[in-house]
C-alpha cells in the first residue's frame, strides 16, 4: 500500500512521477480540461491541529479529481474517549484515502500500520510531505523544470517542513544547504538525515554569504512559538527568557530583502505560510519581487491531487 509519511518510503521516480502528474493536471485544469478519476470515493482528512491552506487544497483537490472530503476535526469526534488504534480503525472504514495532520507522527505511522486505506501524513512534528512535494512542483516551474534546480537553501531551524524537503531534493540531485543554528528537538528522525546525507548532497554552513551563494531558491519557517505569546501580542512572562534567546539565535537567518538582494539576488524566495512577519521572514521578502510564496500555497492543490491518485494507483492523467 502506498503510504506517504516521511518520503523515506519513496524513491527518486515515485517523487518524479507524481512531478509529471501534478504539471500534466495543473496544465488540463488551465485549460478546463478536468476529468473526474475519483467517483463515489472518499478522502476522510483528520485534523488534530489547525490549518488554512492544508485543508483547503486537500479538500478542493478532492472535490476536482470529482471525489468527496470529509473534515474530521479530533476535538469534536471521540478520539478523546477511546484506545486510538481502535478509533482510527473505525474511521478508515469509510474512506479510500486517509489525510492525517497528527501532533505525533507515531499515530501517523500506527493508522498506516493498519493497511487498511493509503494514509498521508499532513505535518506532524517530524514530516509534512505534502509541503515538500508541492515545493518540488513550485521549483521546477520557476526553474523551467527540476533538473535546472540546482541548490536549494533552508534559513533558521531544522524542523518538519525541513526533513522532508531535504530529503526530496537530496534524492533529486539538489544540492541542500542548511544555514540554521538549531534543529527542533521533536522533529529529529535519524534515518532520515542518514538517508538524506548517504546522498551527498546534504551541507551544514552557517555562514550567510557563503550558504546563500548561487542559491536557486531560498526557504524558511518558524522558529516562534505561539503560545509565546498573550492575546495583545506582548510576550507571556513565563516566556520571556526564551523568547529573547530564539530572537538572538534565529534573527540573524531571518529571509528579507537585505540578504536576499546582498547574497542571492537571482534565488527565489519560499515559505511554505503561515508567515510570521518580523520573525524567520519580514514582509519585503514576502512581497519581494522574487518571491513565489503564493504560488507556494496554489501548488499544494496540484501536487496533492497527484500524491491522491499515485496511491490509489492512479499514474496516467
Ligand atoms: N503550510 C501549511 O501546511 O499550512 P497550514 O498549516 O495552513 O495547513
């Protein structure tokens, strides 16, 4: 069964494959050429964490590929009250394909376990597939096709959105630099460094000039904590200490037109939203010229309608 959680599981063709798909459906879908290649099948997407663009691709992608999507959101379902294997169980009962933004990518990996429906996992801490993917199609159309992609750069800290798109374009070829002085301590998954580094093409520089230098495209994500913060934006007490040391640490990385313009005025600048102005990424980048953030955000739709179909052994669109 094709699950997608971490991409340890897929190759450099899967990836390329569901490339081929989402460039072929996006192109019919400019120009009304949709075709419906799931009738009468169901797309249950758990959430147990808020979201705005992973819900609204995922379920519009659905709807497009003529397909139905269910939200199931885990504080108003029963999850709370029961064994979880048991519960997810019972949920996978309805569905053709499981869509799962789970606190733990270890619940991710126990629903896939089951075999019952292909399973996706939508972020955890540790992954978020579907982001690296979409990011993979964003590239190579701004590049004129992946293999024109030639480096890649990743901005403040190590985290899930940064697993799984290292590993992704290390297995492409990409040359990954990682310009970030921390890694969160929740998203390490060892394996996959090791598969991503048994490429060669993984590097650690954290000096800025040298990192951003020929970067095709640059990326970053948060490395600020919401519960930082009270509800009129003032930062709690009982966070201060930290607060202050992740602005020390992280704001010399953050993604702005400064570095951009000074080190790697070519490069395109990325993030996969939601942004967090005046943190990793300030708002002339967002707005910058170079940027294709939006993009960003449309292409999880395309990319994800071709992850649906490739596991549930759809290949030619
Ligand atoms: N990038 C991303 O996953 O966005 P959401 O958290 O809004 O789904």
């Amino acid at each position: 069964m094709r699950h997608i959680i971490s991409l340890k599981e897929q190759s450099k063709e899967d990836i390329l494959k569901m490339l081929d798909m989402a460039i072929k459906l996006k192109e019919k879908r400019n120009k009304g050429e949709m075709k419906s290649y799931l009738p009468q099948k169901t797309m249950i997407m758990f959430f147990e964490k808020s979201s705005t663009r992973t819900r609204l691709s995922f379920e519009a992608g659905m709807t497009e590929l003529g397909g139905h999507a269910i939200f199931l959101d885990k504080r108003t379902s029963q999850f709370s009250k029961t064994d979880f294997g048991h519960e997810i169980q019972a949920v996978m009962r309805y569905a053709d394909i499981l869509m799962y933004r789970a606190k733990k990518a270890e619940n991710v990996e126990k629903a896939a376990s089951f075999d019952a429906v292909p399973v996706i996992d939508a972020c955890s801490e540790k992954y978020h597939p579907a982001q690296a993917l979409s990011d993979i199609l964003t590239m190579a159309e701004h590049a004129d096709g992946i293999e024109n992609v030639k480096k890649i750069v990743w901005l403040g800290i190590e985290n899930n959105v940064s697993n799984t798109l290292k590993l992704a374009c290390a297995k492409l070829g990409i040359e990954v630099v990682l310009a970030a002085p921390e890694v969160d301590p929740d998203s390490v998954d060892e394996d996959l460094d090791k598969q991503a580094e048994d490429t060669g093409n993984v590097k650690k520089i954290l000096d800025l000039e040298e990192a951003l230098e020929d970067a095709d495209y640059v990326h970053t994500d948060t490395w600020i904590n919401m519960e930082f913060f009270n509800d009129d934006g003032s930062v709690k007490d009982s966070f201060k200490d930290e607060y202050d040391r992740r602005i020390d640490t992280f704001k010399p990385y953050q993604l702005n037109a400064e570095i951009i313009d000074k080190y790697a005025p070519e490069a395109k600048i990325m993030h996969c939203m939601p942004c967090h102005l005046g943190y990793e990424i300030s708002r002339d980048a967002v707005e910058h010229d170079n940027s294709v953030i939006f993009d960003q955000a449309e292409n999880r739709m395309h990319m994800q309608k071709a992850m649906i179909l490739w596991q549930l052994g759809i290949e030619k669109v």
